[in-house]
C-alpha cells in the first residue's frame, strides 16, 4: 500500500469502552426507543412480513391440493350423503385404501412398475452419461451438429412421432438385417434381387419384415439403453454442461497412468458426477413411473389387444376405480362426488412412492441441479 492511499479509521480500545459505558448508562426505555422505532428496523419489520406472508401463499397453493386430496379419500361414506360436510370430515375411514390394494391389486401393479422403472432409468442415466460425455469431451467434426439435434429432440411433440415409432417397433428390422436373410431384400437391381430371393437363411413369413416387438419390455429397454426415448434429450444436456466443467488434468493424469478412454470414464469421471447422475436417474425413474405415452402405445395400440396387457403397470391400473365402491354409493345421489375421492386416493396412492423418493434424494437433486448450468 502507498503513503498516499487512505487508511480506514481504527476503533481504539478505549473509544470501544466508553461506547459500552455510555450504552450501559442509557435507560431501558431510551434504549428500546432507539432500537425498535428507528425507520431501518421499520424497513426490516415490514420486509420480514412481506416475505413471510409470501412464502406462506405459495405454500398454501402448493399444499393445498394435496391436503384436499387426503382428507376427501380418508373420508367415510356416510359424509359424501351429507351436505354439511365439506372439507372436514365427520367420520373417518380407510375403505377406499382398501379397496385399492384388494381391487386394483396394488401391490402386484408396484412392483412390476418399481422394477420396469428401476431397469430404464438405470439404462437411461449411463447411456446419457456416455452420450452427454463424447459430446462434452471430444472434439470431432459435426460435434455442435450433433448437440443441436439432441436440443431439436426436446422440441418434437411426442404425438408427431407416435406413427413412426409404433411402426418400427411392430416389424423391428435392424438395418434391414432379417429382411435380408429371409430373402426378401429389394434393391430395384434385377440381377442382385435375384441372388437376395434365394438367401433363406430365416423363414420369410417369420422374420421377413422383422421381429414384432409389440406388447413387450423390449422396446422401452431398447430406447432407453440407445438413448433414444422422449426426455433423453434434456438428460444429456445437463450431463453435458457438467462433464464441460471436469477438469481435463485429470483424464490427462489418467491416461498417462496407462487408462484408456472407457477406464477413464468408469474409474474418474463417473465417481465425480454421483450428485448429477442420481439428479438424472430420479428425473428418468420419475418419468418412467407417470409415464403413459409408451405405455398406450406399445400395449395398447395393437389391434385386438387385450386389456389385461396394460395393466401391467401401476398407474394404467390405478386409472380404473374399485366397482365394488362405485356402485354401494349409487343409490345415494353421490356418487359424482364420490368417485372424485375415489380418484383422489388412487392418485395418492401412484404418486406416494415418487414422494418417498424425492424426499431422501432431495439433495443430491438440488446439487445436480446447480452443477448441470440450467441455473447458471
């Protein structure tokens, strides 16, 4: 520091003392005076309330609805015949809980759901961890044009591919490759179509036009093991922002210990993105879990499918209300009202377990958040 730059005042010792014994001479009265009816603790008083007042109506908007929905299904019977009642309930009881577990089959549905869910967002979060890496970490031509057609997938409405997808995965041919040991390749050139139609190597009217994957797992394990299915696109994105941020020293320490690239990846750089790939695998499980696009699609789009076939899966299944409630409150005029709380517990009921899960993963879900960019 130069002789000329100002130095900031030091409180003495002895100004420190006498600002105490003053402040101790002074009055109660004076002292709280001074403290309580000056205009920056009135600023502060009334911004503490603003804000108070603030985080309890977005609170209340946000629970709201939940509570709604827990006090009307734990409701007894004998209160939706009564006027009076509205959002307090007189009687309580479980029926309807009940009545999803023995009905709907509950807790068959959930584990079918948990393990279908847990294997795709398992698939999805190292397909995308590989894909969002690549594009982070390797500079190669058409680099930024790949990226843009990831951003470009999150953009398409699902209903504009539906057609596409169901037809692909109705008669799924790889590159043409049983179309063409079956002999029914066709390339327009009469000599070498010749030689195709004498490859019988697979029966043609098995595995001539592919192998019908409808109404299987195997379409929902295939897009998510490539990287191909809906929100893919977003998981990318966010592992791709944090793999930028990786320091490159460290792969470079790596591959002069002798590691190569897939070592690399697996013993370094995923140890360090834990935070981000649990934030992308509860974004995947919690996709899957809700999910009802594929779900109609893949087994309920297939002419003459039967209903049983979509009922594999929790929240299809909870869609449908218990008939064995419905119809003991149809004489009492309601039954609208009724098979609303009817909906309300089924609806609970799908979406508990994505609470329990968020509710132990929160951390790691805000931290993956913030580490992605998306904030940033």
């Amino acid at each position: 520091m130069t002789d000329n730059m100002e130095q900031k005042p030091r409180i003495k010792r002895e100004s420190k003392n006498k600002i105490r014994v003053e402040f101790e001479r002074t009055s109660l009265r004076e002292r709280l005076k001074e403290k309580y009816l000056s205009l920056y603790f009135l600023k502060r008083a009334v911004w503490y309330v603003f804000r108070l007042l603030l985080l309890i109506g977005i609170a209340f908007v946000v629970v709201q609805p939940f509570l709604t929905m827990i006090i009307r299904s734990i409701m007894a019977p004998q209160d939706y015949a009564n006027s009076t009642v509205v959002n307090v309930p007189r009687h309580v009881s479980g029926v309807i809980y009940k009545a999803i577990f023995k009905d709907l089959h509950y807790v068959k549905y959930f584990f079918t759901t948990f393990a279908v869910s847990m294997a795709c967002a398992l698939l999805q979060t190292f397909a995308c961890s590989l894909i969002g890496y690549g594009l982070a970490k390797f500079k190669f031509r058409g680099n930024k044009w790949v990226f843009l057609a990831v951003i470009i997938t999150l953009t398409i409405p699902h209903g504009s591919l539906q057609s596409a997808i169901y037809y692909r995965f109705q008669h799924l041919d790889v590159l043409g490759i049983f179309t063409f040991l079956s002999g029914g390749a066709h390339t327009g050139i009469g000599w070498l179509d010749n030689i195709f139609s004498k490859i019988h190597v697979l029966p043609n009217e098995k595995f001539g036009t592919g192998i019908r994957t409808i109404r299987t797992l195997v379409p929902l394990f295939l897009l998510s093991a490539t990287g191909l299915a809906f929100k893919n696109g977003l998981y990318i994105f966010m592992l791709r922002q944090f793999f930028r941020g990786v320091p490159d020293e460290l792969e470079e320490s790596a591959y002069l210990d002798g590691a190569n690239t897939f070592r690399t990846f697996i013993q370094v750089i995923l140890p360090l993105s834990i935070p981000m790939m649990i934030t992308v695998f509860l974004f995947a499980f919690c996709w899957q879990w809700t999910d009802d696009f594929y779900v109609e699609l893949f087994f309920k789009g297939v002419s003459d499918a039967k209903k049983p076939a979509l009922m594999v899966f929790l929240p299809p299944a909870l869609a449908d209300v218990p008939k064995s409630l419905t119809e003991a409150f149809a004489e009492s005029g309601k039954s609208t009202k009724y098979n609303y709380a009817l909906r309300y517990g089924c609806g609970l009921m799908a979406s508990a377990p994505l609470i329990v899960v968020f509710l132990f993963c929160q951390k790691y879900l805000v931290q993956g958040i913030e580490r992605s960019g998306i904030v940033g």
